[in-house]
C-alpha cells in the first residue's frame, strides 16, 4: 500500500529553474535582497517570517506570466488559488534555501563574483540577459564594456552585483551537497547488465487463491488496528476536512439563449461581406484569434460535428451556422474543405482485466459474452455502457469516446475500429487496459479551414439573481428544516466531497478559497452561507474535521488493509504450499503441472531485465527482479509476484553478442553520477521542507 499523502514540495529540477531561473534572472532589476515586512506577514518558516509584500511580488510575477503564456484565457477564481499555491510554495521554498544558505555559511567573494561576470564559459544569469549577441549567441563584451563604465548604470550594477552573488551562493549549495554522492563501481556494473541482461527459462505462476479463497482467511478488527498503527506514517496527511453540498449551476436560461441566438443570426450577413475578416471577428466573437483555423470533426460535440459536416452549405465561401455547440453558437465561414487524416467515431464497454493473468481474461471474457448476448437480443449499448464499463471518463455517457486518429488509441483497438464499418459492434478486444467491446459510429477524414464568430452562451444577471436566491431559500431552510430533508424535498442532488485539505481539488468545485475558508474555520455541522463559485453557487454543510496529522481509521480504509491482510496471510500460506509442491516434485515444474491441471508452465527465451517483460507471457517487475539473483538450472524457492508467487527455473542469463561491459560502463558513469547527484539534492530538500515547521496565515 502505498503513501496517501500528496506531495508538494518542489524537487530539484523545478528548484533550480524557480530559484536560479525566476527568482535571480526572472525578477530582474525589481531583486533587492530580503524584503522588509510590509502590510504584515503571511506565515512563517522555521520562525522566520514571510512578509506579505515578498509573497505578493511572487504570485504578481508568477500571475503576469500565467497571463503572458496564455492571452485570452479567464483568470477564473480555480485558477487563481492554483497562481497563489504555486506563489505560496515559492516563497517557502526560497526561505528555506536562505536559511541554508545560513546554515551552511556559503559566501561569495567580491573577487568571485568580477571572474563571474567576465567568465567565457558560464557568464551569470543577468549578463546572458542582457548582453547576449543575439547573432552570435555569444556575450557581446563590447557593449558590456561600455555598460560597465556608464555612470548612469551605476544602479544596475549594484543590484546585479547582489543577484551574481546570490546565484553563485546557490550553486555553491548545489555542489557541495551533490559532492557528496559516490558511485562504485558494483552499482554502474548492475546497471549496465540491468539495462542489457536477458533471461531464459520457465516458470508457473500461482495466484493468492491458490492458496485457498478470502474466506479462509478472516481477518479480526484488532489486526486491522494494529497493522494501521504499525504502518500509521504511510498515511500522513495535512488537516482534512469533509463536507457535502448542493450546487446551483450558473447555466443560461432559454431566454439567455435566445438572446444569444438573435444577435449571432443579425451577423451572418456582415460576417459573409466583412472586408476585413481578422477585424470581424476580433470585434464580434468571444474567441477573438480564430481567424483561418483548421478544424475537424474532433473539434465539436458529436451533434455540432453533424450539422457542420453534414451541411449542405459546407463549401468554400459558405456560411455555416449558427450551430449550438459546447455551449456556444459558432457561426463559421468556410475558406476550404480537403481530405485530412482519416477519423473514426466509436463507443466502447471496458472490462478491466489483467492481460497476463490467464484467469482474469478468462472470467472478462465470459462477462463480455454475456453483454454481447444482451446486445443481440436488442438491448440499448450506451445503457450497458452505463451498467458494465469501467471506464470512469465516458461510461455514463453511453461509452461514447468521440472522434478520434489512429494514433490516438492503442494499435489493437485502432485495428478493431478502422478495419470496421459504421454501425458494427466488434470486440471483445484485449489491450493493455483490459477487453473492450466496440460500437462504431463512424469515419471521416474530412478537415476544414475557417474563421469563426462563436458566441459563448452566458447567464444574464437576472438569471444569476434568479439562481442565487434558490440557493438562499435552500440555505435558510436547512438551517431550520436539516440539511439532508431540505435537499430530498427541492429534488436536489448532495454531493459528497470526501476527506479535502486546502489545497485538494473538490469534485465540481475546484480549488475554492471561500470554500476552504468556510471549512477550516466553522465547526461540525455548521452550514455556510451561499458561496459563490465561477460556475455557480454553493451551500456545504461541514461533516468531519480531522487535523490529527494522519488519515482516519474510517471504514474505507479499514477495509483496504483488510485486503491487504488478507494477501499477506494467503500469501504465507501460498508459499509454504509451494514449497510441497516443490519437494514433492522433485524439483520439476512439469510434474507440478501435471498433479495440477489448472496450472500452466510459461516458457520464454526473453525475459528483459531492463523493464521486467517476459515474451509471451506479459510484464512482472517484480517476478523479473527475482530473476537477476537466482542459480540457473534450480527450481527457485517460491518469489513474488504482481498477483501472488511463482515457482522459476532459469537456464540462461546472457549479454548482447560483442558487448563491451567497460566501455559501457565507462559512457554510463556520468550519467549514473548525475542521477545520483539530483536525486541527493531532491531528498535533502525534501527532508528541510518535510521537518520545516511552516506556518500558512494567508
């Protein structure tokens, strides 16, 4: 089972590009040192405070960049939390390495910063800024020259003095701590025969029931309690909380449509004679850029790709539209139509299997044959969809996957679906996410060039009034009536959040500041008042606090360590079953098999150490690490298995032909070195940020 708890520290690469990258070259002639506190402080690391001004300068950069990557996108309230996250775990993060900066007493001289500044080979961040001969990618030292003896740069060379410095003390950190990582010459060996080694041989995998069903094994509640407390670090976490709500989405009223109908229907005329059609539609339409955009049928709802593609007025020059679509009227104008790459669109019914496991495709397969058997007697895919797929994304919408190119699916269902014809269900077909039953809806390899005027349809205020006082009417009455009877009798639906910390995505509601505030500072079983949301409006009700530092022992956990427990005792007896087996066979997979007709012997001349897969049977990691240690020509003792253990026996472990061990060693060890080098820096971070006592009073 493995660890629960989100991770959010910043690991070395993003480290090195936030730190040396946005924080010394990035901020440019704003970087003055430590900042003093302004307005107050937003927290605290280790005790040492973070003024508000220094973390509102980083969430300002940071805010200015989201927007300068991507113009035209809404900086929703979801989006700004994320901006403010990311701020917030900066600015912790440049505290710490300041004050390890201090602990370890880096300083740079005045003399090492002059060789810095005029060094060839590696020139500081702010001297590649701003002196770089674009032509020549070299520093223009001319120019920096003449900088440099400017009386009115004598600013600019102050403050870049500090920020040289400061990136120098930054390296220096990086490389005493990565001097401190050693590889030996074992550990590059192992890694060139891990990456060339294969095996040969054969063996026979017993899954856990071999050792008889869960029944025979329960499983008491003091167990469960005493492997959770035994194991409790695993399930660390930062202070949750639990709530359910109901939300009140912001969707247009059908007045709002017909609104947004009639003015797009006014601009089909201007849209088909603009003379300048960029300025058209940067005036007219809410995506202001899509001017001579290509387009397939991907590119729309399945509806709104009919009535595009199906138009008889699809023809350069033609106006189609206005179609209703993905909640926008789209009025298009048509520059060309050509043969693009061919598309198909198709549903499907996933049954999760294991492909390696013989008895699980088996029972997926007998579950597939009996929802053919329903299809054939006339019942409806997309409500089997609903029923059997387990396929979270599309079930509920009748398995439906859209339009998509080969590339997009694996090369066994894209053979399934385009060597098919519309209307044909195929399948069960079997790829790496287990058996799929297939409807094709149908082909197309048409693509269209065209400028779009698109209206995004959107609440009026008095729609959004109208809304909000249906959440203020729900909100009173589950105050006086109960929350849970309030919702049953108005016909809406409670959601369930499940266990949330302040930074956790709620379902529906995204990273929501008002909804954190309202949890994390209200009692049990308080109810907010009506928050509003960028697509709605919201009225929770606070189920559970938990600020124990670790999950709760609450039933869905209770029942996943039970399954482990349960794995764990099949597991002990399915290995002291095995070795009978072994001792009684005389060591000979076959005389097992033949005593055990259920089971079956795999034999394989290529076994990859290098990513555990077996050639004709599948991949096992951890069967295949098993491997590398065992005597060949020996029945093994019983290994591990992804799905229980196995009894092995190898009789060849071989390098490629001509393969020099040296030489390849000797190009890996670099490699292996940085590795090890990143990989000591990011755990040493990682333990500063984990034991940092951080305090977030934002």
């Amino acid at each position: 089972m493995g660890k629960l708890r989100d991770k959010t520290h910043i690991v070395l690469f993003i480290l090195v590009a936030a730190f040396v990258g946005l924080i010394v070259f990035e901020w440019g002639m704003n970087f003055t040192g430590p900042k003093q506190s302004r307005g107050g402080d937003v927290g605290a690391v280790n005790g040492e405070p973070i003024p508000a001004a220094e973390y509102e300068q980083l969430y300002n950069m940071v805010s200015t960049s989201f927007r300068q990557r991507n113009p035209g996108v809404e900086v929703t309230s979801r989006i700004d939390a994320g901006l403010r996250e990311q701020a917030w775990n900066m600015v912790v993060d440049q505290t710490l390495i300041n004050q390890l900066l201090k602990k370890y007493a880096v300083q740079v001289s005045d003399q090492e910063v002059l060789e810095a500044v005029n060094s060839e080979v590696n020139p500081p961040g702010i001297i590649r800024q701003n002196f770089t001969d674009p032509k020549t990618g070299q520093i223009d030292r001319e120019l920096l020259e003449k900088a440099r003896q400017d009386p009115q740069a004598k600013e600019f060379w102050l403050k870049a003095q500090e920020m040289v410095r400061r990136e120098l003390m930054i390296n220096k950190l990086l490389m005493d701590l990565k001097s401190m990582a050693i590889v030996t010459d074992p550990e590059v060996t192992e890694l060139v025969q891990r990456q060339y080694t294969t095996f040969s041989g054969s063996f026979i995998p017993f899954p856990y029931d071999f050792a008889g069903p869960a029944s025979n094994f329960p499983v008491k509640d003091e167990e469960i309690t005493a492997w959770y407390e035994a194991h409790k670090g695993q399930f660390q976490q930062e202070p949750t909380r639990s709530a359910e709500f109901v939300f009140f989405p912001l969707t247009p009223s059908a007045q709002d449509s017909l609104r947004a109908k009639k003015e797009i229907d006014g601009l089909v005329s201007e849209f088909a004679s603009a003379p300048d059609e960029a300025e058209f539609v940067k005036i007219q339409s809410d995506i202001p850029d899509a001017v001579n955009v290509t387009r397939t049928r991907a590119d729309f709802s399945l509806e709104g790709g009919k009535k595009i593609f199906d138009s008889p007025k699809l023809a350069p020059g033609q106006i189609v539209g206005p179609v209703a679509d993905q909640g926008y009227y789209r009025l298009l104008k048509i520059k060309s139509v050509s043969t693009g790459e061919p598309m198909a669109s198709a549903s499907h019914i996933l049954i999760r299997v294991n492909p390696a496991d013989k008895a699980s495709v088996e029972s997926g397969q007998a579950l597939a044959r009996k929802i053919l058997d329903e299809l054939k007697n006339g019942a409806s895919f997309a409500q089997l969809a609903a029923k059997y797929s387990q396929d979270p994304g599309n079930a509920q919408r009748g398995g439906f996957l859209g339009w998509f190119t080969k590339e997009r699916m694996v090369p066994e269902f894209t053979q399934a679906v385009f060597s098919g014809k519309p209307g044909q269900v195929v399948g069960p077909v079997l790829t790496r996410f287990g058996l799929h039953i297939i409807k094709i809806d149908g082909f197309d390899n048409r693509q269209i060039v065209c400028s779009e005027v698109v209206r995004q349809l959107k609440p009026s205020s008095l729609t959004s009034e109208s809304i909000k006082r249906k959440a203020m009417v729900f909100r009173d009455d589950a105050e006086s009536k109960g929350f849970a009877e309030t919702a049953k009798l108005q016909k809406l639906d409670v959601v369930q959040t499940g266990d949330f910390t302040r930074q956790t995505l709620v379902s529906k509601l995204g990273m929501d500041e008002d909804v954190a505030s309202f949890a994390f500072s209200s009692k049990d079983g308080a109810i907010s008042q009506v928050i509003k949301n960028d697509n709605g409006f919201v009225v929770m009700k606070l189920l559970t606090k938990n600020d124990t530092g670790y999950r709760l022992l609450d039933d869905e956990l209770k029942e996943m360590i039970k399954a482990e427990l349960v794995r764990e005792k099949q597991g002990t007896a399915l290995k002291a079953k095995l070795a009978e087996l072994s001792k009684s066979s005389g060591g000979s997979l076959d005389a097992i098999v033949q005593s055990n007709p259920g089971l079956r012997k795999i034999t394989s001349g290529i076994i990859s150490w290098r990513d555990g897969n077996i050639d004709g049977y599948g991949s096992d990691r951890r069967l295949v690490e098993a491997m590398a240690g065992m005597e060949l020509n020996k029945l093994s003792a019983p290994v591990q298995t992804s799905n229980g253990f196995a009894l092995v026996k190898l009789d060849g472990r071989q390098l490629p032909y001509g393969l020099d061990l040296e030489v390849e060693k000797k190009r890996i060890l670099p490699q292996l070195m940085k590795i090890k080098q990143e990989q000591l820096f990011n755990e040493y971070f990682e333990a500063a940020r984990r034991t940092a006592k951080i305090e977030d009073n934002r």
